[in-house]
C-alpha cells in the first residue's frame, strides 16, 4: 500500500459521502485530556485535520460528523459547506451513532473512527466493497492492517474468500490483523441498523460476519490511533513529519487551519 504522497490525488466522479465518529467518551484519555480527540492538537493541527486533508487530496467533499460529548468544540472547529452534524442527545455508541445518521447515507459510504489516522486508498476499499454486488448492499468491508503484535486491539480472522469469518479478544498475544476502523459501506447496511444505543465493534460487526456480510481487505499502511496516553504521546512525534509533507505538497493550496 502506497503512502500519501505515492497515492496522489484520485479523482472520482461520484465521491462517496464519509461519516466520521467523533463522538467517543475518551476514558483512557480524561486523566490528560477532556476534549473530544478529534480536536486535540497533533503536531499544532486538530488531529481530524490530517483525515480531512488526506480524504480531500482522494476526491471526497462530502464529510458528515457523528458528533455526541463535547459536540460543539468539534462543530467550531471544523466548519464550512462540506460539512454536517449528526448529534446524539445521549451517548448512543459507534453503532447506535450511525443508526442516527442512516437518512444521510448514499449507495456507497465510507466511515472512519475520528480518533485514529490511516494512510491508505479509500477509493481501493470502496471498489472492492462494489464489487461484491448486491450481496454488499447490507453489509461492511473493513480494512485491515496487519501487526506483528495485535494484543492491545484484538484481531480479525478472515478467510480465503476474504470474509471476516471471527474476531480474536484483546489481550491475545502474537501476530494478526487488526481492525483499522476504516470502512465501506451499502446503503443497506445504514437502513438495517436500529435506533437505540449500542457498539459498532461489539455488536453489529460480530453479527455481520454470522451473516456472511463483512469482509475485510488488507495491506500494509502507516496507522496511528490516539486512544491511549502512550499513543498520544507517539502521534505527537510521528505527525510533526506528516505535518511537513503536508505543507511540501503544492498542490494542496489548503492553510494549516483546524478545518482543513
């Protein structure tokens, strides 16, 4: 899997609208940091702002954010045409969030966690995702990093077909491939999805592998989530270089602001 920059600027004609969950509660990090992590400052920027960045070079305009604790810091933060909020009146979960935001799903969708940071393709993870047809109306594919050491994350199992077939625990040690909380997805899987609160991770994605909906696709990419003091910590020193290559590349023509 190339890197940003060896991706370059893929053009779609019609880009898919993203739903990015910023709603999380963030308990590993409330010793250190109240605000909803995508708003803390990475290398001086929001940390959203390096997603947004690397999504707009790849074509996509159309960013709604799922947006619960702490939603108006996020909303002044990233503001303009290309966004809308969905805004939970209580804690829903990332399952019951986009249940909430099904009526603005489109025909093909791509989410992403608001508090981690992948490198890769999207428009690679939407083909495949299209290419399973009718059969992926309803269902997800997940992309999937693979790590020498998967304990803190806990894995997916796929099979040769490339479905997800079970998920390993957290805590298990040695080699797998992690979920990187990117995703595409059919208009079907947002009309499926019910009102209330409950857990992408935890519920609708364990019940979509039984069904023989989720599938994942998998590559090497540089993959960086906060969720924890130490990975804070580490993102701070890792984006101060990918801060640089953003401001290298010419033909962005965006300012170093939290919008993007």
């Amino acid at each position: 899997m190339k890197g940003l920059n060896g991706a370059g600027r893929h053009s779609m004609s019609k880009p898919a609208p993203v739903f990015i969950l910023c709603g999380g509660l963030g308990t590993r990090l409330r010793k250190i940091e109240s605000r909803p992590k995508a708003i803390i400052p990475i290398a001086g920027l929001p940390f959203l702002t390096y997603s947004l960045r690397l999504l707009r070079r790849q074509g996509f305009r159309r960013f709604h954010l799922l947006v619960g604790v702490g939603a108006e810091a996020v909303v002044s933060t990233f503001t303009g045409s290309e966004f809308s909020y969905s805004r939970e009146e209580e804690p829903l979960g990332t399952g019951g969030a986009l249940g909430l935001a099904r009526d603005l799903a489109a025909r093909n969708n791509l989410i992403l966690n608001g508090d981690s940071y992948a490198e890769l393709l999207y428009s690679d993870l939407l083909s495949a995702h299209r290419a399973r047809g009718r059969e992926g109306t309803h269902g997800l594919t997940l992309f999937a990093l693979p790590m020498d050491e998967c304990a803190d994350y806990g894995a997916v199992e796929v099979d040769p077909e490339g479905r997800v077939t079970a998920f390993r625990e957290k805590g298990v040690r040695g080699f797998g491939l992690i979920n990187a909380g990117v995703y595409a997805a059919g208009g079907g899987f947002f009309r499926d999805l019910p009102a209330g609160s409950y857990s992408l991770e935890k519920d609708v994605l364990p019940e979509l592998a039984a069904r023989g909906r989720l599938w994942a696709r998998s590559g090497r990419f540089f993959f960086r989530d906060i969720g924890t003091p130490e990975r804070l910590a580490l993102a701070q020193k890792e984006f101060r270089w990918i801060r640089a290559r953003f401001a290298e590349d010419v033909g962005d023509g965006r300012p170093a602001t939290g919008g993007g």
